[in-house]
C-alpha cells in the first residue's frame, strides 16, 4: 500500500492518523486526533474536525466541513461544501454576554454508516444518523434520522425513494424493489429497506 499524500498547502495535525493511501489535497485540515482510513481522500479545502473518525476509501471533496465528533463508517461520499454541524442550539455568546468557550456547551455530532453519499451542498443538522447506503440529495437539510438506502430531498429532507448499494433509485415490482444497475432485490418492511437476493 503506498503511503498516505499530504499536498503542500494542506494543515494536517501531528497527532491526526492517517492510513495507508490516503490523500490530503491543498488547504484541505485535517485536526487534532482524527483518523482518515486507508485509501479516503480528503479534498481541496476541505475541514476535518478533532477525533473525527473516517472509514477506509471514503471521499470527502472540495470544501467539505465535518465537525467533530462526526463519525464516518466505510465507503461514504461527502459531497463539495457539504457541512455536518456540532452544535445543537449555536450560540457565539453565553446569555451574560460573555464569549462561548469550547466548556461552554457540549458538540454533538453527526454518524454517517456505511456507503451512504451525501450531495454537494447539503447540512446535516446534528445529531442525526445518516443510514448505510443513503443517498442525500444536493441542497438538501437533514434534520432527522435516515433509514438505510433511503433516498432524502428537499428543504427539510423527506425520503421519496429508496436506492441501491449501487446508488441508482430502486424500481417497485412485485410488490419488491429492484435495482436497474446491478439487479438486485430489496424488500420493504416498517419503513426500512433490506437486500433479499
């Protein structure tokens, strides 16, 4: 495995990990304690917060902002300027009027499971769970938990579909959910989605 690649430009901390393959592009940070798995890259700009921890061949593009203590499993797409928030009610003073300090109030953080994409421009407002396999769409705003292969839009996000491992929305026949990629099959119980065959 090739060693990992910082670009000139980029601030990655001492104490950050690295894993094998991984990429670090120009001005992208990458803070205090945080662990890029093997093979994930982190894009131009991009921000990765103290102790985030990313799974192996994740991508993070452009401009990205993941605040700890978000906690990214394998094989998740962070689209350009996506933002995971921390902060539950944000404030940059407390009511006396005194400046926050990070003792002040207590970071919440937003969990991304295996596979699942989130488009350009997107906020998940934390906390939330973002499911395996989800796919979010650009723009949008979660502010809610995501099942797993759910397909989430809009302004809050709502789910108006489901996808596949392969990221292609999934067809109804049959009373089952079939991917037109791969060809796989899904079936839908109590709101949740599972691969059948």
């Amino acid at each position: 495995m090739p060693e990992p690649y910082v670009a000139p430009g980029a601030d990655v901390a001492g104490s950050a990990r690295l894993g094998d393959g991984v990429t670090v592009w120009h001005l992208a940070q990458v803070r205090e304690d945080a662990e890029i798995g093997a093979n994930s890259i982190v894009g131009r700009g991009a921000y990765v917060g103290i102790g985030v921890r990313v799974g192996e061949n994740s991508k993070i593009q452009n401009h990205a902002l993941v605040y700890e203590p978000a906690e990214l499993a394998a094989g998740v797409f962070i689209g350009p300027a996506v933002v995971l928030t921390n902060d539950t009610f944000p404030r940059a003073v407390n009511p006396d009027g005194s400046r926050k300090s990070a003792s002040d109030w207590d970071p919440v953080g937003v969990t991304v499971g295996e596979g699942a994409s989130i488009g350009a421009r997107a906020v998940c407002v934390a906390p939330v769970t973002i499911g395996a396999w989800a796919t979010v769409a650009a723009g949008a705003v979660v502010t809610r938990d995501v099942p797993a292969h759910a397909l989430m839009v809009g302004v809050p996000a709502r789910r108006v579909g489901w996808v596949g491992r392969a990221g292609v929305p999934l067809v109804e026949k049959d009373g089952a959910w079939h991917c037109p990629s791969s060809g796989a099959v899904y079936t839908e119980d109590g709101g949740s989605l599972r691969e059948t065959g």
